[in-house]
C-alpha cells in the first residue's frame, strides 16, 4: 500500500500515560494546570519557575519510584511534560 499524504501528512500526538501522570504532578505542585502542549515549557509559561525544581523532581521521584542524580538537577532537562519524559526514559 502506498502513502498518499505527499507532505501533507499530519503528525497524530499520542499521549503517553507517564507524561498524564507528569501533567498530574506538575498540577499539583503548581495548582493550576499544565499547559496543554506537552512540549510548552513549564517554566517559560510561568507555571513553574526554578525555585519550584527541587520539588518538582523530588515529586517525580516519588511518583515514579526513582532517583536523579544530583548532576541531572539541570531546569533543561525538566522544562517540559515531553522532556522530562524523555528523561525518565533514559533511566
């Protein structure tokens, strides 16, 4: 079978279950919602700002039963529901 979008194709964003349940920590730490966007950053949007870092990724620890190296402690690597998804799937 051929494909017939010829670069008109339309990316279908499937939303894992790991990035609803960051969308749920972020949420509450912050109390107010995520951005919709999963790729929207959470610190740029203002939900969040770099103080809130240490508690956001000690909320993920728990959550997720993990722990990040200090060394990872980097607001890039944590700015996005899709970044830090990706992050947890590195471990």
């Amino acid at each position: 079978m051929q494909s017939v979008c010829q670069g008109r194709c339309v990316k279908l964003d499937v939303v894992s279950d790991r990035i609803e349940s960051l969308r749920s920590v972020v949420e509450t730490l912050a109390g107010k919602p995520a951005p919709a966007d999963p790729e929207e950053s959470l610190f740029e949007s203002g939900l969040l700002d770099s103080f809130m870092l240490v508690d956001l990724v000690a909320a993920i620890e728990s959550k997720f039963k993990i722990k990040v190296p200090d060394a990872d402690l980097n607001p890039r690597k944590f700015d996005s529901l899709t970044r830090i998804d990706s992050y947890l799937s590195q471990l």
